[in-house]
C-alpha cells in the first residue's frame, strides 16, 4: 500500500508511461543519503568511530583476508565430507550441492547467525561444524 509514495516503483515504468519527470524526481531522490554525511560532520562519536576504523586499516584487511581464508578452506571442505557417499541408501540428501553453498554455511557459521537453512547431515560434517567455529572465533 503505497500512500505517500506515488511515484512509479520503476524507472522503467515511469519512462513508459511518458512521465519523465518523475524518473527524474526519483534519481533525485538518491540525494537525500548525502543528510547521511552532513550528519557524521556533527556526531563526535561518529567522527571517533571513522578515526578509529582509519586507525586499524591494515589490521581490518588482514581479519578479512584471514576469515576469507578460514571460510573458504572450511566451506571447501565441508562440501567434500558431506559429498562423500553415504553408507544407506535412504539418506537425506545434503544440502551443501556446491563449494559457493558451503561457504554461504561457512559465513553463517562464522557470524554465528545461525539461519539453520543448511543443516550438516553425515556424522563427520556435524563432528567438524563446532570444530569451524571455535577455530575461526579463537583466532
């Protein structure tokens, strides 16, 4: 239900309709983020949160090339336990069908988010999921 916005939900839509200047008005319409940053020029814990992120750059490149590592390696190998055939013949089928889903696991896993979308299925996947966690949060 759309009461205060009339403008079409589209650019497509609105230049189809030949109301131009409503595209118009919605790219515009981007430029109210720029409040955003005349709001950090006067919030003093916003400017000390920026300071600090400028402070410990190099440090933030290297935990993110680090858990970009783990999550990789870790997704990597998830997908090959859980490829591994499965002694029954009635098992569940796995969830992890491909190394990018493993490590969209892996990156919940890591965040502890926890979605429960992907759930591990063979023993040895469920022995080396809280393994993933401890090493990644430890490190």
């Amino acid at each position: 239900m759309k009461i205060f916005n009339t403008a079409p939900s589209s650019p497509e839509e609105g230049a189809s309709s030949g109301n131009s200047a409503i595209v118009v008005l919605r790219i515009c319409r981007i430029f109210r983020v720029t409040r955003v940053f005349k709001f950090a020029r006067r919030s003093e814990n916003l400017l000390i949160l920026i300071k600090a992120v400028g402070n410990t750059y190099k440090e933030l490149i290297l935990l993110s090339g680090v858990v970009s590592l783990a999550v990789v390696s870790f997704g990597s190998i998830m997908y090959t336990i859980e490829s591994l055939p499965k002694p029954c013949s009635d098992c569940e089928k796995t969830q992890f069908n491909s190394i990018l889903k493993s490590c969209w696991w892996a990156v919940i896993t890591v965040t502890t988010v926890g979605y429960g979308d992907m759930i591990p299925i063979s023993t040895l996947a469920n022995v080396w999921d809280p393994l993933l966690c401890f090493a990644v949060l430890s490190s």
